[in-house]
C-alpha cells in the first residue's frame, strides 16, 4: 500500500497560484492528480510516470506542471493562472499496477476573488 498526504491548499485570488505537494510512502510508480468540483465528475488533472514523461489535461495545458523529487518522496502540482473553475478538491494518486491505484484524502483549492 502507498501512503500519500497532500498539502498546499487554500484560497487563492484568480489569475494566482498555488503549488500542491504530495508527500508519498514512495514516489516509484506513476502518479499524478486528480481534482473534482461540487456536482462535478472526477478529473484527471497531471501525470507523471516513473521515467518522468508528462501529461496533462487540455484545461490545464500551459498553466499547471507536474514534478516529483524521488530523493524526498515528493510530487508537486505547481499551479498558475488560476481561474475560478479550477476550484475542487484536489487528490493525489499513485499507481504501483494498472488494476491498483491509491489515493490521498484531497486538498481544498478555491479561485475567488
């Protein structure tokens, strides 16, 4: 099982940014974000895989970026340009298998001026 604790929410004005970090048991397998809003489906935010290649949703091309420290057993989603639909929780996943993947408890981002 992977642990993994989010931090770095908040309340941000729109066009700020705010940068998550997500503290995992290990940082070996795939990982990313995900982010849901009220009354909203999940959505796959970022992606990193263990080789380091990069992928991101068409709504956060540009803005958002994804990095991780293996050293510290850290993921980061630093996040600028924010605009108020980016608020939603935000969880960090990690992805050991295709069939197996672990979650955070989330952490709160709200765009709001």
């Amino acid at each position: 099982q992977v642990q993994l604790v989010e931090s770095g929410g908040g309340l941000v004005q729109p066009g700020g940014s705010l940068r998550l970090t997500c503290a995992a048991s290990t940082t070996k397998f795939t990982m990313g974000w995900y982010r849901q809003a009220p009354g909203k489906q999940r959505e796959l935010v970022a992606t990193i895989f263990d080789g380091g290649t990069t992928n991101y949703a068409d709504s956060v091309t540009g803005r958002f970026t994804i990095s991780k420290d293996n050293a510290k057993k850290t993921v980061y989603l630093q996040m600028n340009s924010l605009k108020p639909e980016d608020t939603a929780v935000y969880s960090c996943y990690s992805r050991p298998t295709v069939d197996i993947e672990y979650w955070g408890q989330g952490t709160q981002v709200t765009v709001s001026s």
